[in-house]
C-alpha cells in the first residue's frame, strides 16, 4: 500500500516515461488525514502563536490608520497633485495580484490536468480570498468618503437621481473585483466541503463538530454526490479560468485605456496577468516553504510541487521581463515624444532606483532558478520568492507613480514622498492578510484531503498495473 | 483511473507509416504547389498593381509560417511540461514545424521586396514626404525600418527558428531509431531557453514583418496576437492531419476519441483566447482614441473592411465559441476536426483582415481575393507536399517515445 | 451524528431498515462490487467513498449530471441581465420615472458596447458560477444534516480511508438478507442494516432564541436607517465627520489666522501674468493715458501701477500699499458715476469735475470682426440689463419694474447724450465696464480686456446705429433698407388689422 522513494524525500527527477509520486513517503489514505488533521487539532505551536500575536497586532494598525483615515480624509496620504493614484492604488493591485495564484492553481491547472496542484491548492485558493480582502481594502478607502461606496452598486437611487458609469473602467473593476472575489470564496468553500466533513467527523467536542457539522452541509460521500461535486468542481474551474484572466486585465484597463504615458499600451492586458502569476505563485512559496515544516506535511507537499512553482516563477518572469523589453521598444519605435519620454523618465530620472529594484527582482533575480539546484532548496526559494515579492509591488510603483509624477504639463511634475500612514497601511495589510491565513491554518483543512487520496489512489493504481505489466514480461 | 495497459506496437508496423495513397499525392502537390504561387503571386501584381501582388504574397507566406511556428510552439512546450498525452500527435506536429526550413527560403521575396518597396510601405520612397512626417521622426524611424537591418532581422528569426525546429525535430528522428530515453531528457532540458528565444522572435517577427506594414502605427501586443493565431490554427492543423492520416488508415488505434477531446479543449481556449487578445487591443486602442493608433482601426472600419471585421468577429470568436463548447462536439472527432477546417479558414480571413488593407486598395475585388487564394492555395499545397515527401521517409508517430505508452492509455476526466 | 450504537437485531426490527450497508478497504475491491451489484439489477445502489473514485459512475450505472445546462442557463441569463442593464440605465431610456444618466463620458456614445463587455463578461461568470455552486448543492439535497447513514459510527470513517457500499431498501431488488449476503460474498467487511435515525430531531429552544436574538439586533440598523429614511426631523444632522462637512475653506472677505495679514484671500503671487494679458500695456488694461496721469496726480498714478502689476510698491508694507490700491478704484467709480452717469433719482449734471486724462480713442483696432466680437459680448454681458438695443430696457430691468423693485437703480440708457464719446470717453467707459457703478458690477474678471475694449467700440456703433437718418447709410444700401422698411411696416399694417379684425369678431360673438 505504500510507495517507498529509494532517495527519501526527493521526488523531483523523474525518468522520461514514469511519474514520480506526488505523495511521499509511507502513505496511505489514513495518514493524509492524520496528518492534515492533525494541524487543526493539536493545540497551537509557539510559532503559530508568536506570527498570530504579531499579525494581528499588525493588521490592528490597519483598522486604526484606517479610522484616522476616514476621520481625517485622505490628505493624511501622500497623494498630491499630479500623483492622486498613490500607494493605495500599488497597494491594491500589488495584492489582486497576489490572488491571482490561488484559483489559477486551483482553474487553471485542474483544466491543464497538473495534479500536483491537489496539495498546494486549498492554501493557495485560501490565500487568494485573503490577498483579495486586503486588496479591497485600498479602493474602498481611497474613494474618500467610504461609507458611501455603495453608490457604485446600480440600485434606483430617488437622492442621487443617478446611475453608475458603466463606461468607466473604474466600474468594470468593481464588478470584476467582487465576482472574482465571490467566485473564489465559493470556488474554495466548495473545494473544503468534503474535507470539513471529515474534520466534523473527527471532531470529539460536541461544539466543534457541531460547528463543523454545519459547514460541511451533511457531506455523506455518497458516489452520485460526488459526480455531480466534481462536475461542478470542473465548471466551476472552467468559470474561473477566464475570471482570473479578466481581473487583472481589468485592473490593467483601469491605467491602460487612460491616455497617460507608459500606462497607454495594449500589451497591459497580458502583461499583468502574467505579472499577477508571478507574483502569485511567489507569495505561494513565500508562504508554503515555512507551512509545511511547521506543520510537518513535507510528504504531502514535496519538493516536487515547489520545483514546479519555481519553474512557474521563471517563465512568467521571463515574460514580464519580455514584456518590459516590448514597453520600450515600441515606446522608442512608435515616436511619441511623451512615451519616450516616460520610458526614459522611468529608468533614468528620479524614481530610477526603483525601476532597476524591479527589474533586479523581478527579471534578474528569478534566473537562479534555471539551476536544478535553487529549484530544490527550500531556502534558496524563499528568498528569492520574497525579492519577487519586492520587485512586483515596485513594478506596480513604477507604473502608477513614475507616469503621474510626470505627465503631460511639466509645470505641475512633483516628486512623490509617503506619509507614515501610508507606511502604516501597507505594513498593516501584511498583518492581515498573514492574521487570516494563520487562522485558516488553525480552523480549516489546509491540504485538499479528498484530492490528494484520489492521487495517491491513481500513484497506487499505476504502481501496481506497471508491477504486473512487467510481471507479465 | 481504469488502467488499460495498451500494447505498444512495433516500430516498423504498418500502421506508423504515411499510407502509400497520400504519399502519392507528394510530388503532384510540391510542383502544382509552385506553380499556383508564382501563378497567383504574377496574377495579384498584374490584375491589381500597386503593393496588391506581394501583399497576397505575405498573407500566403504568414498563412504558412503561423502554422509552422504553431506547431513549434507546440512541441515545445510538450517537452517543457514533460506532457505525456500528446505523444501521439506530435510528430504531426513536428512534420510541420520543420517547414520553417523550406520557408526561409520562401522568405527571399519579401526580403528582396523591402529593397524594391513592393511591400512595406516604408520602404517607398518619398513614403516621408507624402505623409508629412517630421524630419526627426523619420530618422529615427529608420534606424529601424530600413532594408539591411530588416533583413539581418529577419534572418535571425528563421536562422533561430530554423535552428530549434531542426534540433528537435532530429532528436526526435533519432529517438524513433534508438529509442533512447536520454534524448528526450535532453529535448527536456532545453526547451526551456528554446521556448525564451522563440517567444523573443515571434514576438519582434511580427512587429518587422506585419506590424511595419503600417509603419507609424504600433502596438505593444500585436506580438501576441499574432502568436495567439499561430497557437489556435496550429492546434486546428494537428487535429485537422491526425483526423486526415487516421481516415488514410495510419495510426489508427493510436490516436483516440480522448486526444480529439483534449486537442478540442485547446482549441476552445485558443479561441477565447484569440477573442480577448483582439478585444483588448481593439478596446485599448478604441478608448483611448489617439489618432496615432487609431488609424489602424479606422482603415479596417470604412472602405468595406468593415463588414469583414464584424464577420472576424463573429466567425472567428462568436460562432466557434458555441460550437466547441460542448464536451459533445470535442468528444466527435469529425465534427471537432470540422471545427479545425473551419478555424483554419478563419485564420485566413484574419490574416487577410490584417495584411491586406496596407496595400492600400480596398478588399481587393474578386480578382484580389482570388488571386490572393490562388497563391495560399499555392503555398499551402507546396508546403503539404513537402510534409508528405518527409513523412513518407519516416513515421508518423514518434514510436519509441518512452511516454507513448501513457499518451496511449491517457483518458480524459 | 448520534452516539446510538447499531442495537442488536431484536430491538431494531421495530426500526424502519434504510438498507444494507458493506464495508470496503481499497478502491479496486469496492469498484468490483459495485459493478457486480450493478449487473444484479440493483438500480438505487449508492457507495460512499472518502474521494471521488475514478469510473464508479460507470460501475454503479449513475446516469450524467444536468448541471452544465443550469450552468448554461444561468450564464445566459447573466449575460442578458448584464446588457439590459448597462444598456438601460446608461442609454436615453427612462427605465425608473425620472431617473435617467445620459452622461457622455469621453467623447463615447451612451450604448457603446466595447465598453459593455467587461461587465457583461463578468455578470456571467458570476451567475454562471451561481447556478452551478447551487445547483450541484440543490441537485444533491445538501444541506441535510439528518442521514439515516451517519446513525452508525463505523460511518464516520467514509471521510477518512473506508469505503462503503449502500443497498437501497428501495430497490425493487432489495431483501435484506440477500442484500446481506452478496454484499458478503463481494469481499464486504462489517455487514450492517441501515437504521432510522431515531435522535430527536427537535432543535433546542436555547438555540432557536439565540437565534432569534441575533436576527433582531442585526436588522435594528437597516431599521433604523428605513426609519429615518421616512421620517422628517427639526434638529440638525448628526456630524460623524465634522471637518468633512464644514471645510476650512475661506470665502473672499473672510479672515484667517494662516497668514500674517489676516486675509483669506490671496492676492496673486507678484509678477503674475493672465494668460493672453502679456503684452498689452497700462493704458488699454485701464482706460487712462497713464503718463498724463503721473503727471498730475502721481500718487494716484502709482496706486494703479501697483495694482495692476500686483507688484508691491514696498516689500514692508504690501497689506497696506494693497489695500489702498482697492480705495481709488471705487473712488474713481464714485467720481466716475457721479460725475457723468443720470442716475434715477436726480438725474443731475456732474457734481465734482473730472480731471482723469481718459483715453478718448479706443486702443482696439477697429474692425468688423472687432465689432463683430462686441456685439457678440455685449449681447452675452450687457443686453440683459441695458437691453438689445442699449436703451436700458433689458430683460432684469423690464422685471424690475414690474415687480417695483425698491432698491433697483435702473440701467443707463446708452443714447443718453451724457454717454456720447464727447462727454463720456472711451477710456472712461471702458473704466466703468471693468469696475463697475452704481449698482453696475465691475466685470473685469468675466471679460477680458480686448473684449471690454470691444464693446466699447459697438457700444459706440450702436449710438450711432439708433440715431441715424437714411443719409448716413450708403448709397447702395438704401433701396435695400426702404424695401424692407416697407415690407415691415405692411406687415404691421396686416398685423393690426388681423388684431382688430379678430377682436371684432370676438365682441360679435360674444
């Protein structure tokens, strides 16, 4: 019933025509779930308690500069003509774009049959609803008086006597945030069901269970529920796939239908998406290579499925870095002063330092990753996954600052200078996106059970048809 | 996951081979192939003149050369996700990616033509004067778009392109005799930088080669859309072949109703895909409405180019994208590979919607359309006829692949 | 979910059976037995399985979902609701009475589908993703937190590593003990009936009023806002954000602590230039041949200086020397008005001379476009109170005395003598239209300098126009004008007998 690996934990060489396992180790059906359960169930570590302490009390500082915020308007921001859109607005697509990875894992790579998704992909989808919280945030907030932001909703307002500007970009990325943010609540709570289920049978509390009971909606396991479970799953991610590529896209419509410099280019729409992976799957590894061990579930999440998530980094990396060559090409191609000149403005004139920030992170750095051996290291991922972070939230500074801070009337050009509020809102995001996931990790099942039994079935099943074919020889 | 251990046929079985009625059909195709292109090519520059004749010339040479750098597209990227249920349908893939060879030298013309100005409209002279174009401008227009440095280009791409497609192309050849699993380990290996120089050229091909047609206008995506045609209608091409050879009784237990599926997932996707490509730049463009960029637009919106964006529309997004949805249509090889003929001729129209209102004289009239056909048709069959010579020498499916086995057994969930 | 272990077999028969459930421990062996039940005609068999086991579906006969076609539906309808949407309320219809947003946004039309797309793609994904979450869910009858299956523990170990396989009692095949029996002889371990559940299904009262509880206490704010919705009230608004709502913004005679004069208002910054403005020179900005003027009353002559170049004439005392700077110009309005404009009530010759050296030719060159652009700005600025034709009878002053305004001083009549250019120069008319008098505003700040200019020159062509004789017209215009003067007066003639002619006809019937 087991797989041994002759080199222990390693599975990442495989030989042409044989799959390595996906699910280490003396596994079988009954230790996926100790182990994924068991993280749920003991009492927390000191870690979990220490990271927990520090992130709420990080994501407290949000909620105040938040009120401070409301209270005093958004002048305590450093957003000053000509630079309206200011951090708020690279806090909120650097995290949209975080959230990309979660269902892309989840959509896209389902559709694409990688099944070294099934480990990985509850916490990268958990991630997403967290990464997409903290990314609401910032716009709600950054329409300057927020408890009015229910005038975006079209609802037959007799006060106003309006409607919404459905021909507004700005719009568009309202419906998309939230229907993508709903899509992947329901996308994730639909993946949990099952193993909810097994956490309420699990459950000796009364409370607990009861509480479990609720959530798992009377999950039976039965074989016609699961048909139509998994038909829903596979539409769901068929649903999904497009979503996640529309978002991004309209947040880069947001800039790019604009006729302001260095926003104005049609390459935007793939250009963040592919951003958004990278930085996604970044932010996964970020969070992955420290989870699983602290958690102990290094057989369940190999160095395998981290291999591939490095070699996703890379190539979505090559493509921004491909993408920022065509930028400046056209802009030198195309003849139009002004976007000349804002390509050169970005690398050489004052925000200079933060353009080769990101191009250091996010084009440079990822190569380490054509070595086989940064791709197996754990710590070698994390760093380098933590530079991506860097370089993306810089990429969408350089984009949103660098062309505002000089458009098109140079008697109004100024230099763009944070407030500590703004500091403290993009440290305080941080706490609690890392306040969410830390609690996810305690109440929720952080490994997809039911899926990673299915694939150790299906390794088991190959494994034994391939020991008879040869035993047939 | 109901494991069926699908007996892996000898390498020399018949059913591996180019059924000896299509590798007939070679060298009628090669020399009637030759004849309709420069038939059709001299037909296009004499009945409508001006830049009409070349023109037809590059939207049969972009027709031949999307698919071809499709499919290379494709075999790389099997080898790069170690994919294993495309193995049986990859040296179809493969046969058409080693056209780029006979297409480099197809090239000749159009780089002979950016000396003559019987193309690009840049390399008119007096193009400056006649649209007004500022001094400064100009020049550094230049330094881009002028003969020699286009052509230096132009060579680097095939020499690049040419150069992958052989490599793998042979690894894959000598897999067939040897069946050594290293090669595929080293087919692997490379893909990965392979693919980066693949996208590099693409990307800057389409720029030179379609975008210069209009020289002022630019857009940074216009790479990517040509590359999204060249994905969709390679994927179209590979099930349109496999469903061909199948018919003319070669691989005929391999390839099964689950690979049409998966082709007709992907062909699905690439349809959306090429919708939200198109989309978003129209959009881009149409919103922001700067003149600069707009004229593209406007030329392809009046002069009754108009009709035929709307039909684009359409035909190549709207109406497939129905019609492939359903797991039904994927799941009916003939009515998939229906779809892919379809595509394909679709791609066509794209490609003509693309190229052809540079030339500056409206759709063309029928005499245009037909002698542009005349040449395509042409191209194409030159291009079939060299595949088939090819094909004929070797097999039709990469036997000794050590993933046939998993392709063989692959069944879609 | 009940701790109620299976009793034995006499205590349970007075227990509905549900059926007979069957152990499994590995995929291979339970799909063998499900195929097996399935060739014995069983049709409502059912496994339970800790995972979706690949070609159960098959083994077991259960037919394929119609949840893609919910799905389908439900996107349709997205799109649809999206396009009706965007369509209604940002196209000219009058959807709801009265509202209506027919805003052009960048130069696009109000139905411009491009601009449709995002949203609509969006609304269709989500009700698509909608219909499928709940569907799946309706289609499977979950939630249903009662399940004879769960009475046995044994059972909580399906979403663990066991797999079970359930004959229906409702089968048309189902006997229990041949159910028993086959389920044996395919290898299934622990062979038990499937019992009602027999735990209260009673929900607890404390729970229903905690539930209760939180119902009410979350609707009282949608309540209260209903209320105040409905309701009227006297006493001022609640202020949540009071430096929100009462902005520290300065009206212009406001004073302020932020600066050292006082003023709320700032003067521009020195040096300032309007654009346009930059090249024209003192006398056309003023109306006063300006070396005259230093030459007789230099302080006066310097005030303007400063206050026309905003340069202050002594760093030190700039509030000062700006202040003053206002004082001659209402001074100058004060002379200007008594000395030369008949006011209502008096109507009176000039009470004090004015010795101001105005400029008595227009600076503008005169042309017909000047004149054009006069008429033009006269119509806009000047007609409303002085009246098309310059008379003073303009619309404000036409309402004026028929509401007997008290404190209106009616306009000047512009073919008053007293403002012919011998009496009334240019530059002194000029002066008035930029400060003002009387009750008159200055409208130096709507009108530029080369239009006031402007007027003044139609101002004096409409002088001339309203007193001249056939004589002053040219020759070849005469006919022209006696042609139409006839014409005009035949109509007024045909006019005024069609008025009596219809008034007679109203006293006859009356």
């Amino acid at each position: 019933m087991s797989l041994a690996i002759p080199n222990g934990l390693d599975n990442s060489n495989d030989r042409p025509g044989q799959r390595a396992p996906l699910v280490l180790g003396d596994t079988n059906y009954h230790s996926i779930t100790e182990a994924v359960c068991k993280i749920a169930e003991q009492p927390p570590s000191r870690a979990w308690v220490i990271g927990f302490l520090v992130s709420v009390h990080l994501a407290t500082m949000l909620g105040l500069c938040i009120a401070y915020l409301i209270y005093t308007g958004v002048g305590v921001w450093g957003n000053r003509a000509p630079i309206f859109w200011g951090w708020p607005i690279v806090n909120f697509v650097f995290w949209v774009g975080i959230g990309h990875a979660g269902t892309l894992i989840s959509a896209i790579l389902y559709l694409f049959r990688q099944e070294w998704r099934t480990s990985i992909n509850r916490t990268a989808e958990a991630m997403t609803i967290f990464a997409v919280v903290c990314a609401g945030t910032f716009p709600g907030i950054h329409v300057g008086r927020a408890w009015l932001a229910f005038w975006l909703a079209p609802y037959p307002s007799l006060n106003l006597w309006m409607w919404p500007q459905f021909r507004s970009p700005l719009l568009w990325d309202v419906f998309a945030v939230s229907t993508y943010a709903t899509v992947s609540l329901l996308f994730w709570y639909m993946g949990m069901v099952p193993d909810l289920a097994t956490f309420r049978d699990r459950s000796k509390n009364p409370f607990r269970r009861a509480a479990y009971g609720v959530l798992a909606l009377g999950w039976s396991g039965s074989s016609r529920h699961w048909m139509r479970y998994e038909k829903a799953y596979a539409l769901l991610a068929a649903f999904a796939a497009p979503l996640v590529l529309s978002v991004h896209t309209i947040v880069s419509f947001d800039f790019a239908v604009s006729q302001v410099p260095g926003w104005h280019t049609t390459i935007f729409p793939p250009y963040f998406v592919a951003g958004a992976i990278f930085s996604g799957f970044a932010m996964v590894i970020t969070l992955m290579v420290p989870a699983r061990s602290i958690f102990n579930i290094e057989k369940l999440i190999t160095i395998r499925h981290l291999e591939n998530m490095c070699k996703i980094i890379l190539t979505t990396g090559l493509i921004v870095g491909l993408a920022y060559g065509t930028e400046f090409f056209i802009a030198w191609f195309g003849q139009v002063p002004e976007e000349k000149f804002a390509f050169v403005n970005r690398a050489f004139g004052p925000y200079w330092w933060a353009y080769w920030t990101m191009i250091a992170c996010n084009v440079i750095s990822p190569n380490i990753f054509w070595s086989k051996k940064a791709r197996t290291t754990p710590w070698i991922m994390f760093v380098v996954s933590i530079f991506v972070n860097i370089g993306m939230w810089f990429e969408r500074f350089v984009i949103t600052i660098t062309s505002l801070s000089r458009d098109y009337l140079p008697s109004a050009w100024a230099y763009f200078s944070p407030t500590w509020v703004d500091w403290c809102m993009l440290i305080g995001s941080f706490g609690l996106f890392f306040t969410l996931f830390l609690l996810f990790c305690r109440l929720m099942p952080i490994v997809n059970m039911a899926e990673t039994k299915a694939t150790l079935a299906k390794e088991l099943h190959m494994a034994h048809a391939d020991h008879s074919h040869e035993g047939d020889h | 996951m109901s494991h069926k251990a699908v007996a892996i046929k000898p390498a020399d079985d018949p059913a591996f081979q180019l059924p000896a009625s299509l590798a007939g059909l070679s060298l009628p195709m090669i020399i009637g192939g030759i004849v309709a292109l420069v038939g059709g090519a001299f037909f296009s520059n004499s009945a409508i003149g001006g830049r009409f004749g070349m023109s037809s010339y590059l939207v049969a040479y972009m027709y031949c050369l999307t698919l071809a750098i499709g499919s290379l597209f494709f075999v790389l990227i099997q080898h790069l996700t170690r994919a294993g249920w495309s193995v049986v349908v990859r040296r179809v893939a493969e046969l058409m990616m080693i056209m780029v060879i006979p297409l480099a030298l197809l090239f000749i013309p159009i780089a002979v033509s950016a000396y003559t100005g019987s193309l690009y409209a840049w390399s008119v002279e007096g193009y400056q004067a006649d649209h007004g174009i500022p001094d400064a401008i100009w020049k550094e227009k230049s330094l881009w778009l002028n003969p020699n440095w286009f052509v230096f280009r132009s060579l680097i791409y095939l020499t690049v392109w040419c150069g992958i497609a052989a490599w793998y192309y042979r690894g894959s050849q000598r897999q067939d005799e040897t069946g050594e699993i290293t090669i595929t380990e080293k087919l692997q290996a490379r893909s990965g930088p392979a693919v980066i120089a693949f996208a590099f050229c693409t990307s800057f091909a389409a720029f030179d080669w379609v975008m210069s047609l209009a020289p002022m206008w630019f857009s940074t995506m216009f790479g990517v859309y040509i590359f999204t045609g060249s994905i969709l209608s390679a994927h179209c091409a590979i099930c349109l072949f496999s469903f061909l050879l199948q018919r003319a009784g070669a691989m005929r237990d391999e390839v099964t109703v689950e690979h049409y599926h998966d082709l007709g997932k992907l062909i699905f996707g690439f349809i959306c895909f090429w919708g939200y490509i198109s989309f978003s730049q129209y959009m881009l463009i149409w919103y922001a409405n700067i003149p600069e960029e707009t004229h593209w637009f406007y030329t392809r919106s009046t002069d009754g180019w108009f009709n035929v964006s709307v039909l684009l529309m359409v035909l190549h997004w709207g109406l497939p994208f129905a019609g492939t949805m359903s797991r039904h249509v994927r799941r009916r090889p003939w009515l998939i590979t229906s779809w892919a003929a379809y595509i394909l001729v679709l791609h066509l129209i794209d490609l003509y919607w693309i190229i052809m209102p540079e030339a500056g004289v409206g759709l063309g009239g029928a005499t245009g359309i037909i002698a542009t056909l005349v040449c395509v048709i042409g191209m194409v069959a030159l291009m079939l006829g060299l595949m088939l010579k090819l094909a004929a020498g070797t097999r039709v499916v990469a036997v000794r692949d050590p993933r046939l086995g998993e392709s063989l057994a692959f069944e879609n969930f | 979910m009940t701790e109620s272990q299976p009793k034995p077999q006499t205590v349970a028969d007075d227990k509905k059976v549900h059926g007979v459930v069957a152990e499994f421990t590995d995929v291979d062996s339970l799909l063998a037995a499900c195929r097996r039940v399935r060739d014995a005609g069983y049709t409502k068999a059912d496994a339970f399985t800790p995972f979706p086991v690949h070609g159960i579906d098959t083994a077991l006969g259960i037919k394929p979902t119609i949840l893609p076609w919910i799905a389908l539906a439900a996107g349709l309808s997205g799109t649809t609701i999206a396009l009706l949407m965007q369509i209604s309320l940002n196209g000219q219809t009058d959807l709801f009475e009265g509202i209506q947003y027919p805003y052009i946004i960048s130069g696009k039309p109000f139905i411009s589908l491009p601009a449709f797309i995002p949203v609509t793609f969006e609304l269709t994904i989500l009700l698509a993703s909608f219909g499928t979450f709940f569907g799946m869910w309706a289609l499977n009858g979950l939630p249903r937190f009662s399940n004879p299956m769960f009475t046995s523990p044994r059972f909580d170990r399906v979403t663990d590593d066991t797999f079970f396989l359930f004959l229906d009692a409702k089968d048309s095949r189902f006997d229990e003990a041949g159910a028993k029996a086959l389920l044996g002889e395919l290898g299934g371990e622990y062979v038990e009936p499937v019992l009602e559940d027999d735990s209260s299904k009673v929900i607890p009262k404390g729970l229903l009023i905690a539930l209760a509880t939180v119902i009410c206490l979350s609707s009282i704010p949608a309540l209260a806002v209903l209320r105040m919705r409905v309701t009227k009230s006297s006493s001022p608004r609640f202020h949540i954000f009071p430096d929100m709502d009462f902005s520290p913004s300065k009206d212009a005679q406001q004073t302020t602590t932020l600066f050292a004069d006082g003023r709320a208002m700032r003067p521009d910054v020195p040096g300032t230039v309007r654009r346009g403005e930059m090249d024209w020179d003192l006398n056309f900005k003023t109306g006063i041949d300006m070396d005259k003027l230093a030459s007789i009353d230099p302080p006066r002559a310097a005030q303007l200086v400063a206050m026309q170049s905003d340069v202050a004439v002594d760093g030190e005392d700039e509030v000062v020397s700006e202040a003053g700077a206002d004082e001659p110009a209402e001074e100058q309005d004060g002379e200007a008005a008594e000395a030369s404009e008949p006011t209502a009530e008096t109507s009176a010759a000039p009470v004090t001379a004015d010795n101001t050296p105005w400029l008595s030719e227009n600076p503008l060159e005169l042309s017909e476009e000047a004149l054009a652009r006069g008429q033009q700005q006269f119509n806009i600025y000047c007609s409303v109170c002085h009246g098309m034709n310059g008379r003073g009878n303009g619309l404000v002053n036409r309402r004026a005395q028929k509401i007997l305004a008290t404190t209106w001083t009616p306009p000047s009549n512009m073919h008053d003598p007293t403002l012919y250019s011998d009496v009334y120069p240019d530059g002194k008319l000029f002066s008035t239209i930029t400060n003002g008098v009387r009750k008159m505003p200055g409208y130096a700040s709507q009108i530029k300098a080369k239009d006031r200019w402007a007027i003044v020159a139609y101002v004096r062509a409409l002088q001339v126009s309203q007193n001249a004789s056939l004589e002053d017209v040219p020759e070849s215009e005469r006919t022209k004008i006696e042609r139409e003067q006839a014409e005009v007066q035949a109509q007024l003639k045909a006019a005024a007998e069609a008025e009596a002619a219809k008034a007679a006809e109203a006293a006859s019937a009356e």
